[in-house]
C-alpha cells in the first residue's frame, strides 16, 4: 500500500492532472493472526458448474474472468449441496446481488428484482445503475442455462425445486 504524503486527494488529482511528478512512500502494516472455521465446500464445484454454463453469466451473458460458479441454496442451509442442480454461473455484480436478495430468480428461471430492496435503495439515494446492472434483465429468462437443464428431466427439476426454495426464502418478491 503507497500514498504521496502531505497530499489530500485534490492536491493529488490536480498534480496528476497537470502531468506533475508524484512521489510514494510505502506504509508499514502489522499483520494479525486470525483463527476460525468455515463451511467446507467442495474443490471442483465452481469449475464444474462454469463449464456446465459455457462459462457465461446466466443473467448477463459476460464471459469474462469475473465468474463464479455460485450455490442456488447456499452452503450454510442444510439443502445447500455442492451439487450442479444448485449452481448457477454468475458474474461477481449478479452473484452479489443474488446473494443479497436484490435479484431474485424464479423457479422457470425468470430473474425478479426484490422491491422491498429496491425501495430502500431508492429510499437512500442509492439507485444509480440499477438499469444496468438489474433493469435490462428484470422479468426475463435467464439468458444462459447448464447444458443438462433441456437434456436431463431431473436435473431440470432438482434445480427448479432449488430455485423454488430459495426464491421461497427471499422477502418481498
């Protein structure tokens, strides 16, 4: 970690601006020991479930190396299984936000926005890119699906029950 001292970010950005030579000073940061436990997941899942999307985002498309193969239901609920029914291919914006319930996605796999969220959001001051991130997806199918969903019947339908569940889960669809 560097920063240019005796200069607030002002004074830093008109510099910069004017092409005027800044200089860096690293910073000295102690480290802390931390102990705890997690959940254990499976080694493989992620990988599996992108390759199973085409290594796409399921809501948006985008094929960039910002994907996580994420749980329908999330490992801390008992249902939640490292398995492919329960994962979907998300980039890090729409794995955020259906983690935190502002996107919801149906059983048929239509994504929905959480209005309780949203109203607080707009409450807040706080909606700025929601078209964007949200809005161009909002009450459409998901535009990437695993390759076994059309092929396998009961893949197909452990996932919809997976999905049901969750979306059973989240405050005011």
């Amino acid at each position: 970690m560097a920063y240019a001292p005796g200069l607030d970010a002002v004074d830093l950005r008109n510099r910069l601006a004017q092409h005027q030579p800044v200089s860096l000073e690293e910073v000295e940061r102690a480290r802390v020991q931390a102990t705890g436990t997690r959940l254990k997941r499976e080694v493989g899942f992620s990988k599996r479930v992108l390759d199973s999307y085409g290594h796409r985002c399921a809501v948006c498309g985008v094929q960039l190396s910002v994907l996580e193969g994420a749980h329908i239901i999330p490992v801390h609920d008992p249902l939640g299984k490292d398995e492919l029914w329960n994962g979907l291919s998300l980039c890090r914006n729409h794995h955020t936000l259906f983690d935190r319930r502002i996107i919801l996605i149906e059983e048929n796999t239509f994504v929905r926005a959480n209005e309780e969220t949203l109203n607080i959001l707009r409450g807040l001051n706080r909606f700025d890119g929601f078209q964007e991130l949200i809005g161009a997806y909002r009450d459409n199918a998901l535009r990437h699906l695993p390759s076994q969903y059309h092929a396998d019947n009961a893949f197909r339908a452990q996932m919809s029950i997976a999905l049901a569940h969750t979306f059973s889960q989240s405050p005011a669809q």
